[in-house]
C-alpha cells in the first residue's frame, strides 16, 4: 500500500539530514586554516620581525601582552628551534625542541614593559635587545 510520493521511503528525510551533515563537516575539514595558525597562536598585531637564514622571529603585541614565535622558511622536516621572550624586570619564558613549523608561542605580560626577544634555527640565531618600550 503506498501512500503520497513513489520511490521514497519514510526513512528518505533523515538520510537527507545526515548527507547534509555529512557535507558541513566535510566543508569545515576542507576549510581555510584558522587566523592562529598564521600567527602561531599569537594574538595582537605585528610589531616585529626579526630575519634569520632559516626563517624569522615574530613578536605580537597586544593591550596587555607581548607574544613572540619562531617560523621556519621551509616546513617540514624536524629541526632544532626556539623562541624566548623576557620582560624588563622579569624571567624569560622559553619554547625549545625538535620542531617542523615554528617554536612558541611564549606571551608575557607586557602593560608599559619592554621585552628583550630570543630566537633560533638551528646554528643561527637572532636577538632583539630592548623592544617596545
């Protein structure tokens, strides 16, 4: 006995919900990367970059923190890196390791402080001395 529409059955609405979820989560794996990821997961803007032979440093700053990561030129293979960041009158903060991408990010707070900045790749390294003052 068929009632209405021919060749759909009662379970055709929740197959259509489920293929509709199925793309939304297929969409977001596809997606663009998030904002952090070009950043390195620090918030703020720009203020510095400082040039290394395998890549650079970056430091953030924000109302109330100064952030600071290490970007290799060329991802992908494992490489030793890292990244410090030390307020004026406080202890450094450091990310250090066996790396592909970037080292850090390492965020200090930084209302009215200068922050003296670290980083290498491999052999070379870079400092910033006193910044943001």
């Amino acid at each position: 006995m068929e009632h209405g529409r021919k060749g759909r059955g009662r379970g055709a609405a929740p197959v259509r919900v489920f293929v509709a979820g199925l793309m939304l989560c297929a969409g977001g794996l596809l997606a663009a990367p998030p904002v952090h990821a070009a950043t390195g997961g620090c918030g703020g803007d720009l203020v510095r970059t400082l040039p290394l032979q395998a890549g650079e440093v970056r430091v953030y700053k924000s109302r109330t923190q100064a952030c600071a990561v290490t970007v290799a030129r060329d991802p992908g293979r494992r490489r030793a890196m890292a990244v410090s960041i030390q307020p004026r009158g406080g202890v450094p903060v450091r990310d250090a390791g066996q790396f592909t991408r970037y080292a850090g990010p390492v965020t200090v707070g930084a209302i009215s402080r200068c922050v003296y900045v670290k980083g290498s790749i491999e052999a070379g390294s870079v400092d910033s001395g006193w910044i943001l003052c």
